[in-house]
C-alpha cells in the first residue's frame, strides 16, 4: 500500500478524516496532510519517470470489479501540476481564513477534493472515474459556498446542480457502453470500441452523452454559465482549486475519451464542434474579462476562455497524422493546461490577497493597493502573463506549436483566434496592471505578507520561468506512455 | 615632417576654441544670467588661428601628402599649387579678420557692445578650421566636411548682432547653404560611385554624368553666388560684423571655384554644353549684380554685389576652360590668382570699411588715411594699372581671347566699365559715412595695413617679368573714371537727380520677387495641413466616441439570460444532439 | 426475459428525458433536486436492465455496484444541494427582514 | 550541450543584467547605496564579458550558448558580427544611461521597481542582439515588451498611465505579428536559424507566394517597434516616460530591436538576394523612405522638445531599413552603421533634454531661449547630436548619410539620394530652430522651474557627463570611423559577411 499511486489518492483521504476528527489540529494536520500529499505525487512522478506507465490494481478481485489505478504520462503530469498548486493554495490557505468555523469546514473538504481530483487523473476505469467525477463536484460545490455569503451560496448551489447533472449524463453515457462492450477498463474498452465498428451508434451516443456531460462541468462555451459566478465568489484559495484544478479535471477526461476511447469514431466534423465552441469561448471569455468589474470576475472569465484554447487542439490532433508533430500538439496541449494550473491558482491566490487587502476587489478603485504590495502585483504580472501567452510562460510554448499545428494542417483560422484571444488577454491583464502605477505613497519592501505572497508568486514563477524555458521533460513523460499503453489514439 | 602642418593648420584652430569660448565653472548658476563670459578672452585666441595654416602656405612644397587612412573617412591631406595659393591668401584674409575680430570692434549693439564674444570667437574659429581644411584635404569628405563646418559656423556670424535685418539675412544665408550643401553631397556621392575613388585625382573625374555635374554646379554655385543663387550674399555680407563680411567675401565664397576646380573634369575633357552654360551664367551674374549693386546705399552691400560679379567673371573663364580643355593649365592659374587677388582686396575693402567706422571722428588723420588706402584697394579691384587687379586679369585675358564668342571681350570690357563704376559708388558711399563718435582701438589698422600692402605688392609678385601686364586695362578705368566723375558731378549739382535711383532695388534683388511665392506656398500648405489635421481629428474624435461607448458604460450583467435554466439546457441538449450527428453522420455513410 | 430487460431499460430513457426536462424548466430549488434524483434514478434503470445476464446467470455486479455508488453519491449531493438551499433561503428571509 | 567557456558567455552576457535586475527588485527602497552598487556591478559586468567576446570574436573563437525548451524549439544565443556590433551599442549605452539614471531619479519614489525593469530591460536587448534563430529573436522581443511597460508608465500620472497603454497596444499587437511570422515561418522551414546570407534561398519557388505573406506579417510585426509610419504611434505617447528611459527606448533598446529584427530577417532569414528577388526589398524601401520624410514632417510640427525628439527618431530608425532595402553591401553598412550612430546621437539628445526639464524646468522648444549660455557643456552636447542627426560632417550621422547615399546610388536606386535630401533639410528645419534659440536668443529673466544642484557644473554631474561622453562617442564615430574597430570597420565585416565578399 506504499505505492505512489495509491498514497496520492490515500493520503489526502487519510487526512481529511484526520481533520474532521480533530478539528483542533486541522490547519497543522492540514498542512502535514498536504505535504505528504505533494511529496507522494513528486515520488509518482519519479516512479513514473524511471519504469514508465504504472498500473494497479487494488482490492485484490479482478479486473472487472476492482478499482484499477493508471498513471501514464499525460496523467502524470497533470497530478504533478495539480499537487504542486494544491500544496501552494494549502500554505496560502493557512494565512487565508481566520474564522475557526472556516478553518474547520475549509481543511476536510478541500484534503477530499485532492483525493478527487488525484484519483480521477489516476483512475483507470470508467466506474471509478465517474466516483471521483462526483466527489470532485460535491466538495468542490461545498467549498464554493464556504463563504456563506447569497452570491457564493446561489452560484455553487448552481454548480452543484450542473455538476451532477453532468455526472448522470456520464454516467448513461458509461451505462451504453457497459452495454455494448462489457467492461468498463479503459484499455480494455478502447480496444473492443475499435474491434467492433458496427456498435457506433452505441458508441457515439455515449461518447455525445459523456463528452456533454463533461463539457458542462469543463464550463465549455455556451456551458459556462455556471463558472464565472462560482468562481469569483468562491474563497481565494477555493477560487484557485476551482478554477486552476477542478475545470481541468472535466477537461482532462474529456480529453481522455476522445483520443484514448473513441478516436475510432471520431472524425473531423466533430472535432470543429467543440473546438468551434472554443473559439467562441476564447474570444466571449477574454472580451468577459475585459469588461469585468471585479477582479475575481476577471480571472474567472479567463479560465473560460484559457479553456477553449485546450479545446482548439481536437480538430488539430484529428487532421495530424501519428509522429513527432502530432507529438507536439499533445504537448503543447499539455503545457497550456498545466501552465493555466500553475497561472491561474497564482492568478488568484494573488488577487485574494488584494481582496483582502482592499476590502474589495473593484478593478478600478485599486490603485493603492496595487502599488502596497509590489510582491501581489508581481505575481499577478507573471501568471497575467502566462495567461497572455506571453513569453517565456509555457502558454508561450503552446500557442507557439498549436498556431504551428493550425497553418501546418492548412487550418488558419484558429491562428486568428488565437492572437485575438491574446490580445484580448493582454489588455484584460493590463487593465489590472495599469492600476499599480500610480502616485500613491510606495512600499519600502517587496514582500509584505510571506505566508501568503510567497505561493502566489512561486506558482506564478512556475508557469513563467519554469514551464517556458524547460518544457521539454513533457515531451519525455508523454514519450513514455505512448511507449508504454500503445492503445487507440495513442495518448 | 613639415607635411604635419597640413594637419596642425586646420586642427589648431579647433583647439583654440575652448579658450576661445571663455567658458566658466563657477559656484554661482542660475544667480548669474549666464555662463558664457560676458568679457572676450584676455588673449587674442582668433588672431592666432590661422598662423599654422600661413606658415603650412610658406613651409611646406607643393606635392606634399600626408594620408590619414583613420581618420574620419579616409582622409589624404595633400598640398598642390592650386591649394597653395588657396591656403595662403585664405590664411591671410582670416589673419587680417583675426586680428580685427580680437583686437577691434566686435560689431555688437552699442549696448552690449561684447556680450556675445566668446560665441563669436568660437564660431569664427570653427569656420576657419572647416575653411583650411578644405584646402588641405584632398579627399571628397575633407573637402564636404570643411565646407559643412564653414558654411554652419557662419551662420552664427552673419545673424551675430542680433538685429531682425541679420536674422533675416541668416535665415536666408542658412536655408540657401544647406540646400547647397544638400546638392554638393548628392553630386559627391554619385562623383564617388562614378568614378570609384573618393579623391578624385587627374583623370579620374572624367566620366561624371550630366546629373553630377549639374549637382556639383548647383551646390557650389549657391556659394559662389551664381545668379540666381546668390539671394543670400548680399544680405549676409553686410550683416555680418566686419571681420566675417570680410572672410565670408574673401574667402569664402572662394572655395566654390576650388572645388569646380578639383572636381570637374576641367583640363580633361571638352564639355562644350556644361562650359557654354557656365559662362554664360557668369555673364548674366556680371550683367546682374553690377546694376543692382550701383543702386545700393550700404558700402558694404556694395562690395557683396561686386564679389558677386567678380565671381561672375571667374565663373565665365572656368566655363571657357570646360569648353576648351587646352586652355586649362592658363586658365586654372589664372582663376586661382585672381581668386587670391580678389579675396586679399576684398577682405581689405570690408575691414577698411569697419575701420572707417570705428576710426573716431571724420576728418582725422587716421580717417584720411583709412579712405586713402580704401581708394587704392577700391582701385585694385577695379583692376587700375599697376595694381593687381590689373595683373591678375592680365591672366585671364589669353582665355577670353581664344573663347570661341568673339564678343566676349567687349562684354567684359562693359562690365569692367561697370566694375569701376561701382567701386566709384563704393568709395562716394564710405566717403560720406558717418563714423562713430568713439574710436575704438586702432591694432587692426595694423593687420589691414598688411593686407593692403600684399595688395600692392601681388603684380610684382605674380608678374614680375611681365610689366605689360601692370599696364593692362588702362581704358575701361578711364572710360569708368570718367562716367563716374560725371555722374558724381551732376549728383552734386543737382542732388534729386539720382535720388530715385538709390535704393531702387533692395539688397537681395530677386528674393523680393521669390518671396511673396514662398509666401504663397506656404499658406496653401498650412491651409492644406489644417484641413488634414481636421479630418484626421474628426476621425480620431468618432473612433474615441465608440470606444467610451463601449468602455465607459458598465458591463452589466449581460449572461443572466444565459443562466436561466431552460435557455442553458436547451444549449446543453442542442450541443448533445449536435454531436451525436456530426459522429453518427461521420461514420454512417461507408466511415465505419 | 428480454423484454423486461427493454421496459426496465426503456423507462429509465424515459425517466431521464423526464426527469431532465423538469429539472431544466421548473423553477423551484426543491422541485430541481428532486428532478435531478429522478434522472438519476432513470440511469440507475438503465443499469439494472443491463445487469440482467439472463434467468440462469447471476445478474452482473459490476452495474449494480455502479447504482449502489450512484445512490450514495445522489444522496449526498441531495443533501448537500438542500443544505445550500436552506442557506439560500435564509439569506433571502434575511434580506427581506432587513 | 558542453558547459565550457564558448558555450557560457552569451548567456552569462544576459545573465548578467537579468540576476541584478531580479535582486534590484527585493532591495529596500532606502537602501540606496545597495542599488547603485548593484546596478553599477551588473553594466560593468557586462562590459567586461562583452569585451571578452569582442576579443574572441575578432580571434574567430565561436561562441553559442544552446538551451533546449522543448524537442525543436531551442532558446540560441550566439555572436556574430552583427550580434556584437548591437551587444556592444546597448552595453555600452546602458552603463551611461544607468549613471544618468541613478543622477536623474535622486529624489524620486519606486526606484528599486524602475531599476529593476530597467536591468530587465536590457537583459531583453542583449538576448534580442544575441538570438541566434527567430524563436529566441521572439521570446525576448516580447519580454522587451514587458520590461519596458513598468518604464513608460514609471511616474504614474494619468498622462504615463495612458502613454504605457497605448505603447503597451502597439508593442504587444506587433509582437503577436511577429509570432505569427515566426510560426508561419517555422511551418515551411522548419527552426529558423540565423544564418549569414539567408537560409530560405533553397525552398522552393512554389513557396514564394507564401514567403512574400509571411515577410508582410514580420515586417508588420518589426516595423511596430522601429516605428515604421503608419505603425509609430505608440512612440510619441511613450514620451511621458522620464528621460532615461526615453533616452533607452529611442537609442537603444525598442525601436532598435525593431530595425535589428528587420536586419536579421532580411539578411540572415530571407537573404538579400531572395528577398531583392521577391520585391520585398522595394516594399520595405518605400515605406522606409516613407517614414523618413513623414516623421521629419511631423517633428517640425512640434513644440515639445521630447516629442520632436521622438518623431525625428521615428525618421532616423528608418535609415536603417532604408539601408537595408537596398541590395548592394555599401548601404548594408550604411544601415547597419546607423544602427549605432543613430543610437549614441539619439541618447545625447534625450539625456539633454532630460538635462533641461531637471535643472530647468523647460520642456518646450519654445522655452529654450539662451539654454546654451545657462547650461553650455549640455548644449553642446545638444548641438553636436542634432547636427550629426542633420547628417554634418564629420559627426557620426554624416557617415551613416555618405554610406547610405553610395550605396543606394551603387544599387542604381538613384532616388535615394531625393529622399537623403529631403531628410537632411527637414532635419536641419526642426533641429537648427533648437540650437539658434539656444545659442542665440537672449537669456529669459527667469527659468520655469529651476534646481540648484551646488556644484561647479551647470547640473549635477551624473546628469552632466553622461550627454557629454556620448556626444563624445559621436565626434569619435565620425572621426576616426575608419579606424579599427570603429562602428564603420564593423558594419563593414558584417556586409561582407552577408555577402560573402
């Protein structure tokens, strides 16, 4: 039971039952519980680095009933991504809340929400992903509406709903496959989905009910309409998870299924479907935040369209034949996702603090506060321009090879899409960082606030500094799973 | 190693400039009005500027070169005869200055008589330096770079006294210099891309285009005064002070001839089109400049007009050398004595001149002196027997002659009617001068003497075997003589007589017609850029409205439609369904 | 048994389709959750149908511990959705007071 | 990759503004003495490496750190001629600018935040001058972009704020062209790698129609920062900035990262000889020659003497495109001399003006009767860069005209020369006004707003000496430009280089 597989999704589980029974502890058991959490998924990643793919099965039944964890390289580094912000939201989070009420609710669901989230990126089979898919939404919906206030309570009573409504779509999606074929293992399932071309229209009535499913609670333009609320009255800790972690979760099964399960019977008209819904995405959610008035609002409408950027590489992937190109476009579609996580999570752990500093968040009275906390305004700078796609954030990187995948497969006009999705980031962006300068008194130090400035900005570093300039181990755990699972789409 | 001299002589000037410009570091800024010395230098800096330059003209032989390959772009300082002679009559005309400029009158309001020397001095020196230095340099840049310097200084000592006519005549003098300095580089590069080499020796200048000729022909000849391009001269001449009308007039507008000199293909080769031209434009410049200068009042706009129509003359032999390349090695020669004798006069003229200004009160011994020496010099230049004047046209003569115009000659001989005439007016003008109540010092007299004596002795110098030559031109002196004393005669008696006639014209002749066009331009141009900008702002004024349109009004809430639950489900069912078609349509017909 | 099999199956379809309509077009919290559970309930259905292996065979397991997942999970988000809910509601009660 | 000292120095290069701008950052707003010592460490530092290279590089040595991104993308910084002659130009500038920086910023607020954009922003020039393939050109134009902003908008005022936006719309929208060039490029080509005489000369002619698109996105891209009319807007806003970084942004960093990028696309992307062939040389020589004569027009127009200043930059920067349209080398060496003399010319001028609105109070040319006899080492400073701007012999400025002229007359483009012309005289019209006020106008009774700073100078010396060496620079330029080493001698190497000569 030592496994890093395991530890991931135990540790965090271990912990929130740790912290509900002894709510005295729970920031200190919080914390340890996050630590060890982190240090598992470094440990996996290690593990996944050296003997490539891991599988295993617990519980000791066969294959068909037990709960069957995989870690290849795509899901990977997305644990890494995600334990890496969790464990900088958790730091952050231990300066954040005051009201021991808080404390006590915030610790237990949030340590659950990590065992969600880690066991669906590491879940190997259908069954037990749809339980990590409900989990994720319980907490996460849970969490939202920590602050007790109308807006927080109404908006992720709203999420709850949506979630769940997506989970039962998945769910008969999952129940026609059953159905068809018989298992729910992914491997096993995406062989038998392209040994029997006559079941498509089983097929593709799961694959539309799961990837619907998912594509509500991926907040995929017009199904958006949950998040910007959710997110922008969630706690600032809370936000980040929500946004940076919990979205990409839906994505990352979507992603899932298309190229592991049904790219069988995929093709290209519904490939532009939801990377047309992208596009739109991209270009409603950066004019969204453009015209927000509060700062959370602002980073909650850039995640919906950050994600309809990951949607643009389906007809990318579809029109790319198996090779070092369409090897570049996954990863590049890794490093957006994972450069969003680290950006995001930085995006507003750092405007909580002005929140909290401020008393408000209204972009355009926030002169002062901008200019107190050079440290806040940094971080807000870096992940601003990760979110931007500006270089040498990893966005950079992905725009760069997803705009070489559109001209290389003669589809241009994502290229246009993309340079007015960023465009329209930059002047989001620096709508915010136009405020820091100003002529009001200025701070005598960088760092004003450790606790909570210095995960912002490490988080914001990350996606910057980090992810630009040394993606290339992406590219290698990627490598290794596709030489290790050799299924379907070849993830 | 006297070859360094070529060196010290213009970069010594340059030297001098910091002392020159009087420059003080003090504790008091701001509490003083300035930090230019009010009070010239204690030592006469600009006297001593161009005593290398001299001694480069007396010590160093012709055909020396001394290459400086570092230097700027390649500089080749070399000495031939021409530059010789250049470079010491140059030298000698900014000495005269010099000496006057340190130690005489400086030309400033009566005010603050010296408030502006240490400027003065500096930019003196500075258009000494580029004036040397185009001497020496036998390179293109050398040439291109002290004529720039040349031609920029100056400006600050025509406009020097402040007055609004100065000012005015500067800006003019500046506008004109740089469009000349604009055509002098064009027709530079493309004499260099031509010819390959960017000192253009004996035979390598042979194969200039019609436009590098052009080019180089109007950028020099707005220096040299070339109707109708020497609007500038007689504005700027006599609004300079005295010891800068005197360089800019001596020596100057000299170097035009230089570099036509150096940089066609005179002696080479046959340019019957070019050399007609030209001698005709000196012609005209002659037949222009000699009228109007007779109606002028000022004695030193008198002058102005009279270089113009001497460089008028030298023009017309040089276009006659273009048409006849044997005449050359006579014809060369000659320009460049009577280049030499004009400035050596000229500048005498002009400090004579101030002098007869500053000389205290009329009448005096020093006054009878001062116009005793002003009517040799005017003499000279109107080319009397025995003076150089005389014997420097002496040399021009075998040119005219074999010009293929036969009747060239009596035209030169009306204009040198017209000359006498016109120093006749110059010496009428500065007799009735009014001079200052004030003497001011009288060390010049001493330079000026020196200029006025070389004058003397020039045709023994350059004619020394050749005593027909002190005799030439004794008839149209005489004709001009006699005119003059009639006409002086009759203003006496009848005063109103050519009263009409003074000042018919104003300094600058052709400028009065040019400008109301100018003018014209101008106002349509301003007329056009208003309505532009107009335009321009409307558009900008539209854009701006859209934008705080949108910016300026709050975003609102625009989703909450999208949140009602139907419209979202019915969404979220319509995309289902959407994509269960396009797989279904994707694999249903033969895809599966 | 086969058709027992399709009614079953059939009418979880059609308690979904039910189910989902009412939850997009009614308005009130409570109506929406109970709408949900019967979407829910309809998949459930379905997944029972598919666990019948015929009269001799044991019924598959693996549906029905999908279902029995389900039901906790539709319990616990009912719960939670109630929750949030009452806290709505008092929120509004508090507005309205004030 | 081998870590020896080769493959070590241009990063350390970089490296060596960027590690001091990052702990400029954390350094207490007081502590003065730290961030002098600090800023000061890192511009000698660079010096001295980029002596080290300058030495290597004419011995032949190769120098080329090689940093792997990801498979196919790899950050390249090397030094070749060109890289040097740009490296050497913004090392040597910025250690001026950073002393009159230090003087100009005395008694203001933020100075830890200002210095430490202002070091990253040089870092983003040295990368930009040392990008050894267009992935590298791009990432650190881009950071340019950014370190910049922080800059423009420094003093706060609404005025700045407004300025470092519209800069920011300009600069980042350019950028993205850039990308798009770049991507679109790398499509065809795979990396694009800077190499001498172009590396597109072997694709195959089918491809041209698409090369001639992608020319037009680059060039959109570049022209935005070597403000290139009509894509120059941003560069009169930007002059809100206080005066060091108007002096950085017109001499040596953006718009000359913007004719350097036009330089590299045209001669080591495209080559001169395809990109002759393809016409773009003709495209790029209209609008070059274009903007010369426009922004002369509109600097005549205006009052502020730092707005005049930066349309006469929008003019000057063309000359190096303008050399660069034009095949032949001699006006290759024009435009690349420019890259220089327009620099040094360029920052004397912004640092006098500077000079002036410090100690003055006087910011208008209106205002500057009789400047030259209050303050006359800076108006002398003033003089000699505005007459080399007008192109006057022998300051540097004429050099770049003389080459420029010869060459475009070599190339048989004999307009150039109308266009050398015009510009002269536009340029003598908006400059000469400036130094006859100056020199000539009568001293007013009192200055605007004027600073007493007790020295024995006309203002304090860290103002003083920075505008005084650089005018230096500018005589030196011109006079010994054909000495070793000269900036001349240097442009020369890299034409016959790009040509093969």
């Amino acid at each position: 039971m030592t496994d890093p597989l395991v530890l991931c999704i135990a540790l965090p589980l271990v912990g929130a039952m740790l912290v509900t029974a002894l709510p005295r502890w729970s920031v200190r058991l919080g914390i340890v519980s996050a630590l060890a959490t982190a240090g598992a998924a470094v440990a996996l990643t290690a593990a996944v680095w050296q003997q490539g793919t891991l599988h295993l099965i617990l519980g000791g039944w066969d294959a068909q009933l037990a709960i069957a964890l995989r870690a290849d390289g795509l899901a990977t580094a997305l644990v890494l991504m995600a334990n890496l912000v969790g464990l900088g939201i958790s730091v952050y989070a231990t300066g954040y809340f005051h009201d021991r009420l808080r404390v006590r609710s915030f610790w237990p669901l949030w340590l659950l929400l990590w065992a969600a989230l880690n066991g669906l990126f590491l879940a190997g089979d259908l069954f037990n992903l749809y339980v990590m898919l409900e989990l994720l939404g319980i907490a996460a919906a849970a969490l939202g509406a920590l602050t007790g206030n109308r807006d927080a309570v109404a908006a992720n009573l709203r999420y709850l709903l949506v979630g769940l409504l997506g989970s039962i779509s998945y769910l008969l999606g999952v129940a026609l496959l059953y159905t068809a074929h018989g298992t729910l293992d992914l491997g096993l399932l995406a062989q038998r989905i392209a040994a029997a071309p006559e079941l498509f229209a089983v097929n593709a009535a799961a694959m539309a009910l799961m990837v619907a499913g998912l594509a509500l609670k991926a907040a995929l333009f017009p199904l958006h309409f949950w998040l910007p609320p959710a997110h922008a009255n969630a706690p600032a800790p809370v936000s980040a998870a929500l946004s940076a972690l919990v979205v990409k979760a839906a994505f990352y099964l979507i992603l899932r299924l298309w190229l592991d399960l049904f790219w069988p019977i995929t093709g290209m008209a519904a490939a532009m479907l939801p990377a047309l819904l992208g596009a739109v995405a991209v270009l409603w959610g950066s004019w969204r935040a453009l015209r927000a008035e509060r700062l959370k609002l602002l980073a909650a409408y850039s995640t919906v369209a950050q994600i309809g950027y990951l949607f643009l590489f389906l007809p990318l992937l579809t029109a790319t034949p198996p090779g070092p190109a369409r090897d570049d476009l996954l990863a590049a579609l890794l490093l957006m996702a994972v450069t969003h996580g680290f950006a995001k999570a930085g995006f507003f752990l750092a405007a909580g603090l002005v929140q909290t500093n401020a008393g408000h968040d209204r972009i355009d009275d926030l002169g002062g506060t901008a200019q107190r906390l050079p440290a806040t305004t940094f971080a807000i700078a870096l992940s601003g321009s990760a979110l931007i796609g500006l270089p040498p954030s990893g966005s950079f990187i992905g725009k760069w090879l997803l705009m070489q995948g559109a001209i290389a497969t003669g589809q241009w006009w994502w290229v246009i899409v993309v340079t007015t999705g960023s465009l329209l980031a930059s002047a989001y962006v620096f709508r915010v960082l136009s405020r820091a300068f100003g002529l009001e008194p200025t701070p005598l130090k960088f760092i004003t606030d450790a606790r909570a400035e210095v995960p912002a900005l490490t988080l914001a570093l990350i996606s910057v500094a980090v992810l630009g300039l040394a993606s290339g181990p992406l590219w290698t755990l990627l490598g290794l799973s596709a030489a290790g699972s050799g299924t379907g789409g070849g993830v | 190693m006297s070859a360094w001299l070529l060196l010290i002589a213009w970069v010594w000037p340059l030297l001098l400039v910091w002392p020159a410009s009087g420059v003080r570091f003090r504790q008091d800024w701001g509490t003083a009005a300035s930090a230019l010395s009010p009070r010239p230098s204690a030592l006469p800096w600009v006297a001593l500027g161009p005593v290398p330059a001299l001694a480069a003209a007396l010590l160093v032989p012709v055909g020396t070169e001394l290459p400086l390959p570092w230097l700027f772009l390649g500089t080749h300082l070399a000495l031939d005869a021409t530059a010789q002679v250049y470079l010491a009559f140059t030298a000698l005309v900014w000495l005269a200055a010099g000496v006057y400029a340190a130690l005489g009158e400086r030309g400033g309001p009566p005010e603050a008589p010296t408030a502006r020397s240490g400027r003065f001095d500096v930019l003196f020196l500075l258009s000494m330096a580029g004036n040397f230095w185009l001497i020496v340099g036998a390179d293109l840049f050398s040439f291109y770079a002290g004529f720039a310097m040349m031609g920029i200084a100056a400006y600050g000592l025509v406009v020097h006294d402040g007055s609004p006519s100065a000012l005015w005549a500067g800006k003019v003098y500046l506008v004109m210099a740089l469009l000349g300095e604009v055509a002098l580089f064009a027709g530079l590069v493309m004499l260099a891309s031509e010819t390959g080499t960017t000192r253009p020796g004996t035979g390598e200048v042979t194969a200039l285009s019609n436009a590098t000729i052009a080019l180089l022909l109007l950028g020099l000849g707005v220096k040299a005064g070339l109707v109708p391009l020497h609007l500038w001269l007689p504005l700027a001449h006599p609004a300079a002070p005295v010891p800068a009308s005197a360089v800019l007039s001596g020596t100057m507008i000299k170097v035009a001839l230089l570099g036509w000199l150096r940089f066609l293909p005179v002696g080479e080769l046959a340019l019957p089109g070019w050399g007609h031209w030209l001698a005709l434009a000196g012609l005209g410049t002659m037949t222009l400049a000699l009228p109007v200068g007779l109606v002028q009042r000022d004695p030193k706009v008198i002058l102005a007009y009279s270089s113009i129509a001497k460089m008028g003359l030298m023009m017309t032999v040089l276009g006659l050398v273009l048409v006849e390349p044997a005449l050359a090695p006579m014809g060369v020669a000659g320009i460049v004595f009577y280049a030499a004798q004009h400035g050596l006069a000229k500048g005498g003229l002009f400090l004579g001149v101030g002098l007869r200004k500053h000389a205290g009160p009329a009448g005096s011994m020093t006054q009878a002196l001062i116009l005793g020496v002003l009517v040799f010099l005017a003499l000279a230049l109107a080319g009397a027997p025995f003076t150089s004047g005389a014997a420097a046209k002496y040399d021009l003569k075998p040119v005219l002659d074999a010009a293929e115009w036969t009747w060239i000659g009596a035209v030169i001989a009306v204009t040198a009617v017209g000359t006498v005439l016109l120093m006749a007016r110059f010496i009428w003008v500065s007799w009735r001068l009014q001079p200052h109540a004030e003497p001011d010092w009288l060390w010049p007299v001493a330079a000026w003497g020196l200029l006025a004596a070389l004058v003397a002795l020039f045709p023994f110098a350059i004619a020394f075997g050749k005593p027909e030559a002190w005799l030439s031109n004794g008839l149209p002196l005489g004709i001009g003589v006699g005119i003059a004393a009639a006409v002086a005669l009759i203003a006496a008696l009848q005063p109103k007589l050519f009263a009409p006639f003074v000042g018919l014209i104003p300094p600058g002749d052709l400028l009065a017609l040019v400008m109301p066009l100018l003018r014209a331009v101008k106002a349509m141009g301003e007329v056009f850029l208003e309505d532009l900008g107009r335009v321009w702002g409307r558009l900008k004024g539209i854009a701006l409205a859209a934008f705080e349109r949108v910016f300026g009004t709050p975003a609102g809430d625009v989703e909450r439609e999208l949140r009602q639950w139907p419209v979202a489900g019915a969404l979220w069912v319509g995309i289902s369904a959407l994509l269960l078609l396009l797989l279904l349509g994707a694999q249903a017909p033969g895809g599966g | 048994m086969l058709t027992a099999q399709f009614l079953y199956g059939g009418a979880g379809l059609v308690l979904f389709a039910l189910g989902l309509w009412s939850f997009l077009v009614h308005e009130p919290l409570l109506r929406k959750i109970i709408a949900l559970n019967i979407t829910g309930a309809g998949v459930f259905h379905v997944l029972i149908a598919i666990a019948y292996r015929g009269d001799v065979a044991p019924p598959d397991p693996v549906p029905h511990a999908l279902v029995l997942t389900g039901i906790v999970v539709a319990v616990s988000a009912t719960a939670l959705a109630l929750m949030l809910g009452a806290r709505l509601q008092d929120a509004e009660e508090e507005d309205r007071r004030r | 990759m081998s870590w020896d000292y080769a493959a070590l120095l241009p990063g350390a290069i970089v490296l060596s503004s960027l590690l001091p701008g990052v702990f400029i950052f954390l350094v207490r707003e007081e502590s003065h003495t730290l961030r002098t010592v600090l800023n000061l460490v890192g511009a000698i530092a660079k010096l001295v490496l980029v002596g080290l290279m300058i030495y290597g590089v004419w011995l032949g040595q190769v120098f080329e750190t090689r940093i792997a991104i990801a498979p196919g993308l790899t950050l390249v910084l090397n030094a070749d001629a060109l890289s040097v002659l740009f490296v050497t130009l913004s090392t040597v500038l910025w250690l001026v600018t950073t002393v009159y920086a230090i003087g100009y910023l005395e008694h203001s607020t933020n100075r830890s935040r200002f210095f430490g954009f202002f070091s990253l922003c040089v870092s983003a020039t040295v990368g930009i001058a040392l990008s050894g393939n267009l992935l590298t050109f791009v990432i650190f134009y881009e950071i340019l972009t950014l370190a910049t902003y922080p800059l423009v908008a420094h003093r706060g005022t609404p005025e700045a704020t407004r300025g470092a936006k519209i800069y920011l719309a300009y600069t980042l929208s350019g950028g993205l062209l850039l990308l798009v060039g770049a991507v679109w490029l790398r499509t065809l080509t795979g990396p694009v790698d800077f190499v001498e005489g172009g590396m597109l000369g072997g694709l195959s002619p089918d491809l041209h129609g698409q090369l001639v698109a992608i020319f037009a996105v680059l060039l959109a891209g570049l022209g935005v920062k070597a403000a290139l009319v009509p894509l120059h807007g941003w560069l009169p806003q930007s002059m809100v900035a206080p005066a060091p970084v108007s002096s950085l942004l017109h001499a040596v960093a953006v718009v000359k990262a913007g004719a350097f990028g036009i330089v590299r696309v045209v001669y080591d992307v495209y080559g001169v000889t395809l990109a002759s062939q393809l016409g773009l040389l003709t495209v790029l020589g209209v609008l070059a020659s274009f903007t010369i004569v426009y922004g002369s027009i509109l600097a005549m127009t205006q009052d502020g003497l730092k707005k005049r200043l930066a349309y006469s930059t929008v003019s000057q920067v063309s000359y190096i495109a303008l050399g660069t349209s034009l095949l032949g080398p001699v006006a290759t060496v024009g435009g690349l001399v420019h890259l220089v003399h327009q620099g040094i010319m360029k920052i004397t001028l912004f640092f006098c003006a500077g000079n002036y609105a410090e100690t003055l109070g006087v910011a208008n040319v209106s205002q500057m009767d009789g400047v030259g006899r209050r303050m006359p080492l800076t108006t002398l400073a003033f003089t000699v860069g505005a007459l080399g701007m007008i192109g006057i012999p022998p300051i540097a400025g004429f050099v770049s005209k003389w080459y420029l002229g010869l060459g475009g007359v070599e190339a048989g483009q004999h307009w150039v020369l109308v266009i050398l012309a015009t510009s002269t005289l536009l340029n003598a019209g908006y400059f000469l006004p400036i130094l006859y006020r100056a020199w000539f106008r009568p001293l007013p009774a009192s200055w605007p707003k004027e600073h007493h700073f007790h020295t024995r100078f006309e203002t304090m010396g860290a103002l003083l000496w920075p505008p005084v060496i650089t005018a230096v620079f500018c005589l030196l330029a011109g006079l010994l430009a054909s000495a070793p080493f000269s900036p001349l001698e240097w442009a020369r190497l890299i034409a016959e280089r790009e040509y093969g000569l």
